[in-house]
C-alpha cells in the first residue's frame, strides 16, 4: 500500500503583523515563492517532478488574491509545467493543505507534492475579504441562528465561563508559551528572510505582572449584556498576535522517496477533520482528537507530542481538560501566542516545528491540532521514521 511521507519541511520567521514588522516589506507572493526555493534547494529535487502546489491562505483579496500559490512558484522561477492552487479552511488552511497533498499521494493521483500556507496580516489585514456592507452568511444561516454568531474573541470568552477557566490561568499558560519559545531553538526549520532568523513575537521578558495588566480585549455591551456569564478575561496577552509568515513541506511516498534519494523524516499516519457548534466555534479540538485517534488506532497515551494551536489560551486549556492530555507534552517549543498565527500559514509552521520536535526528543508519535472559524478542526497523527 502506498504511504505519505514528509521529506522536508521549511518556514520563514514569523514577523509581527504590522508595518514596523520583519517581513511588512515583502509582497506575499514574494514571501511564499521563497519558501519554495528554499524547500526546493534543501531537498535537491527536480522541481518538474512535482506533481502539484497547494497553499492555504485566509484573507484571498488585494496581494493575496487570485491564486497566489500558482504566482509565487512562477515568481520564484520554478516550471511553468507544475500546477498550483489556493485552499481556505480559515486557521486550518495548511494543515489542510498538508492533508490534501497526503491524501493524493495515498490515493496515486500524486507522487510528490508541495503543501504549504501563507498569510501577510501586515500587508492584507484579517477580514479584508468582507466587503464594507455585505453580508458573507445570508438570510438561511441567519435563520438558523436568529440570535447571530459572534467573533472569535467572544467564542474564546465562551469557553472561558464554560469550563470555568481563569484569567491568571490563562494568563500563566501565556507566559508559559513565550517562556518555551524563548528557549527553543528553530534554527534548523527556519529560511532567513533579508537576514532575519528569529520570530517577532515572543517576548522572553514578560511577566505574569505585565500579563494581568492587560486590559480585556473583546469586551463589549452589547456581548456582556447577552452572555452574562462571561468574566472578560481574553486578553491581547493571552491569545494568539497578528503575524506575517509562510512554511512549505514536501510529501511523497516511501518508495518514490527511495527513488529520489530522500529520506522520510515523518509518515502522514492519520488525518481527521470535524464541525462543532459555530457559536463555540473553537471547541472542534476536542471531538477532531478523538476522531483522529479512533482512525489511527491509538490512544491518547500512545502520543508522545501534542500540538494544539494557541489560537487563544482558553482553547487549550479546554482541550486539556477535556481529553485529559499531560500538559509537559503540549506545544513543547511555545506554541501562536508566542510565536504568532499568520493564519493561512499556521498549520504548516506547525508542523514544520513538530517534525523538528519529534526528531529532537525522538518521539515516534505525534498528533496536532488546529480551531478554525465557523466551528471546524483538522487533526493529524505523526510518525517518526
């Protein structure tokens, strides 16, 4: 049977989503067609062999519209001959990219695939792609949820009331994220950008003092009055930054890697993605682990890293809660609110950083997993070859 292999992994730094930022002067386009080279030159490849280029990307308007992935390989000078395409599954888009590409390989359809995510927050602000006035959800979804839906801030202070989580124990995951970060090394996984190598975000000398003073960051009127039992305590601290960032990974199989000279540094072991209650909307964690677990035939136990996307400190300090998951596992080198979430980027930052970790502290399995707007989830279980 054939199998989906990583056989390298690459991502640029992380820069802080604003005009003073590391990578602000960058158009995407340009930002992502140097990740390719860089993959490309690291893994020695003959780019014409690659069979196709998928990239997630969240905001597709302005420098990021009309399929950027295809432009960024051409800018970079690769084969006109090697198609590409543009995915949005909102935060998830490149995991979902990644599981795409695996899931042609697995199936014969590819042999050798790039799957790869790009956001530019500083160039191409989040939500961009609404138009002043329009309405992207339409009168049969609003008649489903007549009392309406909300941001993800306010779902992150949900979750909070819900499973009654603190602001001093969101706020002490905070620092730990931005402690481990600071002592992790990513030397290996990061492309230096115009002589940048170090993520923007993280911030060594933060304190739970600096953290406490942070004012909430969603707290309105109109949400307070309608969810009483919300507390405000999601902060610009405790959640996840705005960023600028890309990551490419290169998967194929066993056997074609064999045939190329490569060695698979990871198998694409089992993939799952869920819906959950869109006014929760980051809860999907949760039942995407589970699910992902069943079809891999393991059991929480089994894993030996975790990756939960620190889209906000609530979600996965409701994630482990919920799956009873041992904490000393979890986002081992920091996690976004540290590093940051260039959204479209995220999933394959992470997993680029997973790989990394998994060779690093020779895990054999590995299992990340991603909250996406709307009330969606991707999960994915690594092995270490």
């Amino acid at each position: 049977m054939r199998d989906a292999v990583i056989v390298e992994a690459v991502r640029t730094p992380v820069g802080k989503g604003r005009p003073d930022g590391a990578l602000h002067g960058i158009h995407p386009v340009d930002l992502l067609g140097r990740t390719f080279r860089a993959l490309i030159e690291r893994s020695g490849v003959d780019p014409a062999l690659i069979d196709d280029v998928i990239s997630g990307t969240v905001s597709q308007v302005a420098e990021q519209a009309a399929n950027t992935t295809r432009y960024a390989w051409l800018g970079a000078g690769l084969p006109e001959s090697v198609p590409a395409t543009t995915i949005d599954r909102q935060c998830g888009s490149s995991q979902q990219a990644v599981h795409f590409a695996a899931q042609g390989v697995i199936s014969g359809a590819y042999d050798l695939v790039v799957a790869s995510g790009l956001e530019s927050m500083s160039r191409v602000p989040m939500g961009s792609n609404v138009l002043a006035g329009s309405d992207p959800f339409g009168p049969t979804l609003a008649a489903r949820y007549p009392d309406g839906l909300v941001p993800q801030g306010v779902s992150a202070e949900l979750i909070a009331a819900r499973w009654g989580l603190s602001r001093e124990e969101q706020d002490l995951f905070a620092l730990s994220s931005h402690q481990k970060a600071a002592a992790a090394s990513f030397a290996k996984e990061i492309v230096p950008i115009d002589g940048v190598s170090v993520d923007g975000s993280v911030r060594p000398s933060t304190s739970l003092e600096a953290l406490a003073a942070l004012r909430p960051a969603f707290e309105r009127p109109f949400y307070a009055e309608r969810f009483p039992e919300i507390r405000w305590s999601v902060t610009a601290g405790n959640s996840s930054p705005i960023n600028d960032g890309a990551a490419a990974l290169l998967i194929t199989t066993s056997e074609y890697a064999a045939r190329l000279g490569l060695t698979p540094r990871a198998r694409l072991h089992s993939f799952a993605v869920t819906g959950s209650d869109p006014l929760l909307m980051l809860t999907g964690v949760v039942p995407a682990t589970e699910k992902v677990l069943r079809r891999a035939g393991l059991s929480l136990g089994d894993i030996d890293l975790f990756e939960v996307n620190e889209a906000f400190a609530s979600v996965v300090l409701a994630w482990l809660r919920d799956t009873g998951a041992d904490p000393a596992k979890v986002n081992v080198k920091g996690g976004a609110i540290a590093l940051g979430h260039p959204l479209g980027a995220s999933g394959a930052r992470i997993m680029t950083t997973l790989v990394n970790a998994m060779e690093e502290r020779g895990a054999r399995y590995a299992l990340q997993t991603m909250c996406e707007a709307g009330g969606l989830a991707n999960a994915t279980v690594l092995e270490r070859l």
